[in-house]
C-alpha cells in the first residue's frame, strides 16, 4: 500500500531526530546514513525519498537541533536566567554541553556552504538574543559585550565537554558562570559626550583643532 503524506512526515521527524541527536553526541562526521535509518526504523534505501543527499540530511538536522536552544531562549526570564541554566554544571546533562551551537562548532569549518549557511544563522540570532537581554551603552557597545558572551559560554562549555574530569568540567562552567552572570546583569555605561565616537557628526566647537 502507498504510504500517505501524513506516514511519509512522520517518518521524516524521526530521521531528523536521531540525527540530530546522534550528530550533535557524536559530530557531523560521527554517523553514518545507514545507522541514521536503522536507529529511526528505516530501510537505508528509503533514505532518498526524504532526503537529497547526506548534506540535505546534515541541514535540515541541524536545524532541529537548534530548536532546543530556541526553547532555553523563550523560557528563560532573561539573559542572566539563560546563562544560569546554560551554563549549570548541576548534573551530566546540563544545557551547555548538549547545546547544538557548541556541538557543532568545531565540525562546521570543515563542513559544506549550506551547512555554514545554517549555522551562521543560528548564531547571528543568538547574538541578537544576547544584545536584547543588555541594558545600557549603545548598539555597538552590546553587539561587542553579546559576541563576548556568546564566544566565552560556547568556549567554556567545549572545554567542559572536551576534558574527561567531571570536578574539572564543572568547574570551568561554574568560573564561566559566575563571571558572566555578573556581566549580563551589568549596565554598560552610556558613550561620553566628549568620547570622539567616530558616529558623532556634530560640529566642532571653537577650540577644536587648536593646540
């Protein structure tokens, strides 16, 4: 019997969540297809009825590993709140090492255009995420403060998932913590007046440019 539409979305969800799962534990490269579809139930050679290629596969699993970091995003109270969660070191299971941005992060400058393409999104959102949680300063002063934190929680937390000692892992995550926290709750201070700010096209006074 013809599988119908609705059989055929199923079946793909369940390839793009092993996948996704699978991927972000074990890396881009860390799978093969075959295992993919054994693990959803699949025959391997109903892979091309869902998929294009093995890189159409890898995007689009990417893009439903992001989705958990979009759920961390919309239930957490603020940028602060974010942080905590993310980068708690309460259990083996905590977000920042099960985080798709830091899982990926190492494999994606090997990877292919689209696949850069879809990961460059997901952090030119998360920047945008960052900047919406930070008080004070201008736009540049928290784009910068944004790409700090967003650099330093992903650095942290691929060290804590890289070493093998559990006291070690947390501790990173903690120091990270602790620290950042401390910054994102910390208003930047507003750009002086008298800063010279390359943006600022007001006219020199009367002593500009005199000795």
């Amino acid at each position: 019997m013809r599988r119908s539409k609705a059989d055929k979305a199923i079946t793909h969800s369940k390839i793009l969540t092993v996948a996704a799962k699978r991927f972000r534990e074990r890396g881009l490269e860390g799978i093969g297809v075959a295992d993919v579809m054994k693990e959803a139930g699949c025959s391997v050679g109903g892979f091309y009825k869902h998929f294009g290629s093995r890189d159409e596969l890898v995007v689009e699993a990417m893009a439903e590993a992001f989705k958990d970091v979009d759920r961390w995003e919309e239930q957490a109270a603020d940028l602060p709140a974010f942080l905590e969660a993310f980068l708690s070191d309460a259990d083996s299971k905590r977000a920042a090492l099960n985080c798709a941005v830091t899982a990926f992060a190492g494999d994606v400058r090997h990877a292919s255009t689209s696949v850069k393409t879809v990961y460059t999104q997901r952090v030119k959102h998360t920047i945008g995420y960052y900047n919406h949680g930070l008080k004070g300063g201008d736009a540049q002063s928290r784009r910068t403060r944004a790409i700090l934190l967003l650099s330093a929680a992903v650095g942290a937390a691929s060290l804590a998932r890289a070493v093998n000692d559990k006291t070690l892992s947390q501790e990173i995550l903690k120091a990270v913590r602790d620290e950042f926290i401390d910054l994102a709750q910390r208003p930047l201070p507003r750009p002086s007046r008298l800063s010279g700010a390359p943006n600022d096209d007001r006219k020199p006074g009367p002593l500009a440019g005199r000795n």
